[in-house]
C-alpha cells in the first residue's frame, strides 16, 4: 500500500528547475501576453451595455375569468399554471411580433453610420438577453451594441414596446372576459 502512495505522488522539483533554466523564454511569453492583451483591451472595439428590469404581474382576474383558465385541469395535468403563463409571457416579448420595431429602428440608425450594415433580426437578438429571474416573476433586459449612443434610446423602445403590448393584452382579457360573461348569460 505505501508503494501505490509513493507511485501517486507528482515531483514538483524536475518542473520549477526547467522553469528556473527557461525564466527568459518564460518571461518573454507572459511579458507578450502582457502586451497583446493591453492592446486588445485599449485599441479593440468597445461593447456598451444597458439593463432594466420589469415586473411581470398577474391582473385580478375575476372569478369567471378564473375558470375560463380552467386551473384544476391545469394542476390535474401536473402544469403549474402561474410558471408557464410566465414563460409563456417571455417568450411573447421575446418574439419578432414584439421586437420588430426597435430591430427596425436600430437597422436604420446603423444603416445611416455605415451602408454596407446588413444586420438580421436574429443577429440582432444575440445582443439583447431576455431572461426571467429564477423564482420570481421579475424580467432582466440587458442590450449591448458598439454603438452606446443607440442603448438608451433601444431600451427606451423596447420597454415602450412591452408597455404597449402589455396594454393590448390587457384590453383583449377585459374583452375575453365580457364575451365569457355575456356566454354565461344567455345560457
């Protein structure tokens, strides 16, 4: 047993004695890593970043509207219904449906600095993160771009953007929720 200890051992020694013999050849390598990465970091192109945060909640719906949802056969189903109306929610503001407008406006704004700009919608969306923060209903928006006098006014639109299509589904729930009252009635 004491001889598969010593077998496991690793010698240090033979290593810091090459290092010691090679300390110019070592020097000149992390000295020159040194060097690239300061001129990378002050001469390369600079990414801005902007974030906010919103709050995604849930209306008071009222008691029809509840069951219009039908949340028994959601939990029956083994569904958590508030987490996927969450995600649910995400991925709509996610969408090119919500998006377009602000991606249009950021094309043109590029397109004006430089006409041979062909940025798509999908490259685009790798500079914005959408992401619902672990456990909570709280939405994290972060944007970069090259360009930092395009990020307020971007999360300015975007967040326009979110606020309009949140009023929207608001008016459509109140419109659900009168055609399922006035159902109700004439049944």
């Amino acid at each position: 047993n004491s001889t598969s200890n010593e077998s496991t051992e690793i010698n240090l020694i033979p290593l810091f004695k090459q290092i010691k013999k090679n300390k110019n050849f070592v020097l000149s390598f992390i000295l020159g890593g040194f060097l690239i990465s300061s001129f990378a970091a002050f001469f390369g192109k600079k990414t801005w970043q902007g974030e906010f945060q919103i709050v995604l909640t849930e209306e008071n719906k009222s008691e029809l509207s509840e069951l219009a949802l039908n949340t028994q056969l959601a939990s029956l189903a083994g569904i958590n219904n508030k987490t996927s109306k969450l995600t649910t929610e995400v991925e709509i503001l996610k969408s090119q449906f919500v998006l377009l407008e602000t991606f249009q406006y950021v094309k043109d704004k590029k397109n004006n600095l430089n006409s041979k700009n062909k940025l798509r919608f999908k490259k685009w969306k790798e500079d914005l993160n959408i992401e619902l923060e672990k456990g909570t209903s709280v939405l994290n928006l972060k944007y970069q771009d090259s360009e930092k006098e395009l990020i307020l006014p971007v999360l300015d639109k975007i967040s326009r953007t979110y606020q309009n299509y949140s009023g929207m589904k608001r008016l459509r729930d109140i419109e659900l929720g009168i055609i399922l009252i006035c159902s109700r009635r004439s049944e």
